[in-house]
C-alpha cells in the first residue's frame, strides 16, 4: 500500500518483566517524586496488590498517601475530589495502580492539579496548557492499556456520558507491567478486560487512522490475545497471563497511537449511560460492528481472521473477512461474555438516544466504514437481539 504521512512520539517508557510492581520506589525516586498520590480502588487494595508498591517506596524513603475513590467507569466527581485531596497531601507525582479506571483517573486528577479547570474543560478537542505531575502506570488487568495512551475517558455525571481527555501530556512517564498480577485475577475479570483488548488491537489495525507502525503491534497483539485468552481465563498458566499482558500493553500502544471505532462509540455510550463494564460493553457489540464495517476494509478483516488462527486457504478476501466475525463470536462465547440482552438496565427504548451518543463520539469519524446516527441505531438493535 502506498504510506501516508504518519507521527509516531511514543511517550512513556515500558517496563515489563515478573515481578516488576517492586520497581515503583526506584522509578519514583527517578523521576524525582518526594510524595506520591498512590491511586487504586479498594478492591486492588485489600488483595495485597498495592503492599510490594508501599514497601518499595518505603525501601527507597519516598512518602506517599493513598487515594481509594475509585469506581469503574471513573466519574468526573471522584477526579474532582482527588485533585483536592492531592493538593491538601502536597503530592509532587503519582502511582495508579489497576485497570484503566485508576489509571484514567490518575490522569484525569492530573490534568486539574497542573491546569484547573474541569474535566470538560480539558475535553477533546481542547489541548492541555501544562504537563500533568510525573505518573507512573500499574496495570492489573490484560486489559485497557492505559498504561501506554495518553487518553483518560471520564463520565460526565451530569450528562451521563464519556469525555475524553486526549494529549500526550497525560500519558504515564513509566508503565510498570507486571504479568504475575493476572495470577489471581477473577475468571470474568480475565475474560472482559482480554476481550477488551482485543477490541484496542482489531480497531486500531482496522480504522482509517492506523499507520504502518500501529498497524504492526496491533497484529502482534491479535496473535498474543486470540492464542492466549481462553487459557488465561481458564487454567492462568504462567506462559498464557504473561502472552495477555504484552498483548495487551501491545494493544494500548496500537490504538493510543492510532484509534479505536465504532464498537468503542457505542461502548462508551452503553457505559456513560448505564455503567456496565467498559470490556463487556465493547465485546457485546464486537462481532455486529464488525461485519457492519467489512464492506469498507475486507483486507483488513481477512488479515485479522488470519492472526486470529482461521485457516483462510482457498476462501476469497471477502470469505476470509466474514471468517473473522465467527472466530470473534467463538472467543467471546467461550469465556462467558453476556448478550446484551442480559443486562436489565439496557432499555432499547433509550437506542435512538444512545445512537445519537454513539454518533458524537470523537471516534466515528475513524470507523472504517462511513456510519451514520441511523446505522448505530441498527447496529444496537442487532446486538441487541443477536
């Protein structure tokens, strides 16, 4: 294909090894922290998560404080509320520890000690005046990928909808990735958080702002996520928790560097509204908006099925695309993912409201295929009933 111009200003250094959570003293005293706003929510807390982090920073003579208001889906409130809490702690940097809802609102807290404001303030399109204090990323999930973007999405309280903050001067300094923290992770945790990284690889490769670059750790990711989740859910071998963790950080590198789409529109509009699980969210939709979106890119799709195991020998582009919606529906059927319909919040009453919130989303316009506010009414109504 012919290369288009692309930038590529990796912003965070990644760390990656067993047992590296003991490394958050030393990576500290590097960046010059004196007191740190650790940041992770009560349950990542009372698993003993955060204990190797204390002691580490303890061994190195960095004090710290610890913020637990954490909540999936983090509110714009609780990122309110911790900007205070840092300045009454005079912290100098940061350690978020767990998936993207710590880290998104470590960033989120950030963005107003160094800027004011608030979080619609600093929602894309507007660009950060100043860097936010040093951030040092713990992810416990294979997962989000916060750890690598320089992206928070943040609920709206008042609205009910998601905001994102996008600028390179919120992206962590450092990425701590430790595998050996998936070893006690919940099956459905594992399940979610995997898929939801698969979502990050398959809509980075495959939406209109994918360069060469993302375009190579998005198919490495796919690799390590289709070949490992199943075991990582089920069994939690060493071998597979390790092959989610890098894909997924892979992953967060893709689509921090490239986009996500339209399964993310309309996740981010099932959870600004009803809460449920950004993974879930994003892998009940996966396989709908992904056969909606193979018209537009078949190469792309095929090229997918072919990184997610599918042997795509003898079939046409368009065979091998389609392929791929089945392998996705495969994954997704066996580590438990729910329908839609499952969720007795999800009123489709409120489509035509989560369509036109979905439309809104800053990702649309990277969705492989031209999609409008009546398609993902459609496409709702499809998952909806799959």
């Amino acid at each position: 294909m012919a290369l288009s111009k692309f930038s590529f200003p990796l912003a965070t250094r990644i760390e990656f090894g067993e047992g590296y959570l003991t490394h958050a003293g030393a990576e500290a005293k590097k960046l010059g922290i004196k007191k740190a706003m650790v940041i992770a929510d009560k349950g990542i807390i009372a698993c003993g998560i955060v204990k190797p982090i204390e002691e580490s920073l303890r061994a190195e003579h960095v004090d710290y404080v610890i913020y637990d208001q954490i909540l999936p889906n983090p509110r714009d409130i609780h990122c309110i509320a911790g900007a205070e809490f840092a300045k009454e702690h005079q912290i100098d940097g940061m350690i978020a520890i767990g998936g993207g809802s710590s880290m998104d609102t470590a960033k989120a807290v950030g963005t107003l000690l160094t800027n004011g404001g608030n979080i619609r303030t600093w929602a894309a399109p507007a660009q950060l005046e100043h860097e936010i204090l040093p951030l040092i990323a713990v992810p416990t999930t294979a997962g989000t990928g916060s750890e690598v973007t320089f992206d928070a999405v943040i609920t709206d309280t008042e609205a009910h909808e998601k905001l994102n903050i996008l600028d390179l001067k919120i992206a962590p300094k450092v990425a701590l990735v430790d595998p050996n923290v998936l070893q006690g992770l919940p099956e459905k945790v594992m399940s979610a958080t995997g898929v939801d990284a698969l979502v990050h690889a398959v809509e980075a490769y495959t939406c209109k702002a994918a360069s060469p670059i993302t375009d190579a750790f998005a198919l490495y990711a796919i690799d390590l996520i289709g070949a490992n989740i199943r075991e990582a859910v089920y069994k939690r071998t060493k071998e597979s928790c390790r092959n989610m963790m890098l894909g997924s950080t892979m992953a967060g590198v893709a689509f921090g560097y490239s986009d996500v789409a339209g399964v993310h529109c309309i996740a981010e509009a099932l959870g600004g509204r009803y809460d449920t699980p950004h993974g879930v969210s994003n892998a009940m939709v996966l396989s709908t908006v992904t056969e909606f979106n193979i018209p537009a890119a078949a190469e792309k799709y095929a090229e997918v099925a072919r990184h997610l195991g599918v042997n795509t020998a003898g079939m046409t582009t368009e065979e091998a695309a389609y392929s791929c919606v089945d392998a996705m529906k495969s994954i997704c059927a066996d580590v438990k993912i729910p329908k839609m319909r499952d969720f007795d919040v999800i009123n489709p009453k409120d489509f035509q409201e989560l369509a036109e919130a979905s439309f809104r989303n800053m990702s649309t316009p990277n969705n492989p295929r031209e999609i409008t506010v009546q398609d993902y009414f459609d496409l709702l109504n499809k998952a909806y009933n799959a």
